[in-house]
C-alpha cells in the first residue's frame, strides 16, 4: 500500500548508517508497505556484520514500535524516535506513558522528551538522511530489476559502492 492510498508493485529499503563515519552497516529490502517490525531484524543484522550490537539506535517514527522499543532496550540499546501525539490528546500528553507501555518504553517517552535526547535525534538527518540522499544520487529511485533478490542484490552493490567512496573521503 502506498501513501496515496494506492495499491502498486514497490519495494522498501532500509539501510542502517553508522552515525561517526556515515558508513553503511545493514541493508534490509523488503515488500513490506511499513517499517514497523524491521526495526530488530535490522539491529541483528548490524551486530552479525559489525561483531557488536550498537550503543544508540536513532530510528524514523515509522520504526517504532513499543515491542521493538521494548527488546532493543532490554538488550542495552539506547533508542531514540520521535514519539507521535496521541490522536486527539493535547501536546503536553506526547510523552506521558500510556496504557500497555512496557517499563521500557515508559523510559524511552521519558528520555524523548529532554532536550538532550532530542538534540541526539536531530543528528540522524545528517547520518541517515544523508545517506539515503547519496544512494538517491547513484541513482537509485527505480529498479530496473525484478524481485526482492534481485533488488536486496542492488541494493548490496550500492551499499558496497558508498562504502568504498566514504573509505577514499575518510583516507584523506
């Protein structure tokens, strides 16, 4: 399902950034039409290709989950998302825990509403962002091919080949 309201043939791509290098570290595909859920399948394929599971998790709205906010804290991973107003509340409940908040995700709303956290969150525009603007720039915004293991395929290649660029910018 697309953000119209449409139903088309699409792919979504995530990739995971290592925030001090802008480096890629994870690349999921999938045809899901959402990033809720990917959020652990990601933190576990950065630890199987990094060898260490990462401090701080900077994560788009569309990732958090309370069950993924819920894991990856109780494995010790610090994560910052933005938390959504509830519908029809005023601003000053965004923050306040709801009903089935888990402990964990208590403190997550808890931590989202400092300052410090916040300015920690603002800084995923610069990894992130900037990545997928780079990867926009090696011009993916279609495939040309068809599948999810054709396109996980390009998607690997273009990982690798930003890595490499990074690698030469860094080097001097």
């Amino acid at each position: 399902k697309m953000a119209d309201g449409g139903f088309r043939p699409a792919f979504n791509v995530e990739l995971a950034t290592d925030r001090a290098k802008g480096i890629i570290v994870g690349v999921a595909v999938t045809t899901e039409g959402t990033d809720a859920g990917q959020a652990l399948p990601m933190e576990e394929q950065v630890v199987k290709r990094t060898g260490q599971p990462p401090q701080a998790y900077l994560m788009d709205g569309g990732f958090a989950t309370r069950e993924d906010i819920t894991a990856l804290e109780e494995r010790g991973i610090t994560v910052y998302a933005p938390v959504r107003l509830p519908r029809n509340k005023p601003q000053e409940e965004r923050f306040q825990p709801r009903y089935g908040d888990s402990p964990q995700v208590v403190r997550w709303r808890q931590r989202m509403a400092t300052q410090e956290a916040q300015a920690v969150y603002k800084q995923r525009g610069s990894t992130a962002e900037w990545v997928n603007a780079q990867v926009r720039q090696h011009g993916v915004s279609r495939f040309t091919v068809r599948g999810l293991a054709k396109v996980t395929t390009v998607m690997l290649l273009v990982a690798v080949a930003h890595n490499l660029l990074r690698w030469v910018a860094l080097a001097t």
